[in-house]
C-alpha cells in the first residue's frame, strides 16, 4: 500500500501533464522511452559497453519526432471522421496501419541512421535493408496491440497502453538495427581482406 500512494500522485501529475500540454508531454516521454528501450536491447544482447551514441540517437528523434508526428497523425484521424461515422474505429485502424506504420516506420529507420552519424547513403541504404522486414514484424506483432487500443482501451488510458507497447517495439527495432550494423561491419572487413 505504500508504493501505490506515490505511483498514484505520479500517474496523475503525468496525466494532469498531457492534458495540458500533450506534445511537450510526449515528446519527452517518448525521449526518455526510446533511449531506455535501445540501452534495454544493448542490455539484452550482452553487450559489456553502452553505445551511447546510439542511445542518444534514439533520445532524439523520440523528443523531436516520437511525440509530435503521432499526436498530429491521430489528431488529424479524429478530425476527419465523425464520432457519428458508423465504421470510424475501422477506419482508424485501418489507417494507422496501412498509412501511419509504413510512413513512420521508413522516417524513424533513415532520421535515426542519421542521428548516429550516418551519412545519407548509409541510412538510406540501412533504412531500405530493414524497412520491408521489420514493417511485415509491425504488421505481424503489433496489429493485435493497435486493434485492442483503438476498440478496447478508454481514451484517456490510450497513450499509456501505446508507451507500453512501443517501449517493446523500440527494443525490437533497436536489437535488429544493430544485428544489421555488425553485420555490414563484418562484411566490410571480410571485403578488405
């Protein structure tokens, strides 16, 4: 019972703070949920030293990008349909993923290439080997997620069921752009020798 004071008040400061102020509020959010999900997957995969660049990539486009592309994205979706329209949680759905998943997904892979110093033909070509495989893993894995969300979950608990799963989802991502970093880096060395 002691905890559950605390975690309570803090629950409510965070949803006191995106009512008021959702795009600082998320944008931060997803900021500090994107650089914890890539030290979680270095974590994970057993690596003894943190690439913080990486990690610090990801913080960015979590606060620049992870908080404000969504809320427009969303907010435009509810501004289009009607709460009158008869299929507009279909719709929704719909849209988020065969419109919002392969658009986001394709800028998230290149802006993140490039906040780790990549240059543009690297990104783009790590963005190209990647997008195809990692949307199909997103269409595969998440859709059950985004179907709950937009049918189940009440609208006020709807970004915080999203932060969970994204957090997941980040780790994923994270985990397979780096298994494709060192393996390019293999490759070039095997291609010098």
């Amino acid at each position: 019972m002691s905890l559950s004071k605390p975690l309570y008040s803090l629950f409510g400061v965070y949803f006191e703070q995106l009512f008021s102020h959702p795009i600082r509020t998320k944008s931060i959010t997803n900021s500090v949920l994107a650089a914890s999900a890539n030290y979680a997957s270095q974590r994970i995969d057993g690596q003894k030293v943190v690439n913080q660049q990486s990690v610090v990539a990801y913080a960015l486009f979590g606060l620049l990008f992870g908080g404000s592309v969504p809320h427009y994205f969303y907010q435009a979706i509810e501004r289009l349909f009607r709460r009158d329209f008869k299929y507009r949680k279909f719709v929704q759905f719909i849209s988020e993923r065969l419109v919002y998943t392969p658009i986001y997904q394709a800028l998230s892979l290149y802006i993140l290439s490039l906040f780790e110093s990549n240059s543009h033909d690297i990104a783009l070509k790590s963005a190209e080997k990647l997008y195809w495989p990692l949307l199909k893993a997103n269409w595969q894995y998440c859709t059950f997620f985004v179907w709950l969300n937009v049918y189940h979950v009440p609208p006020m608990l709807r970004e915080f069921f999203t932060t969970i799963v994204a957090f997941i989802w980040m780790t994923y991502i994270a985990r397979k752009r780096r298994r494709f970093q060192e393996s390019q880096a293999v490759n070039s060395k095997s291609k010098l020798n």
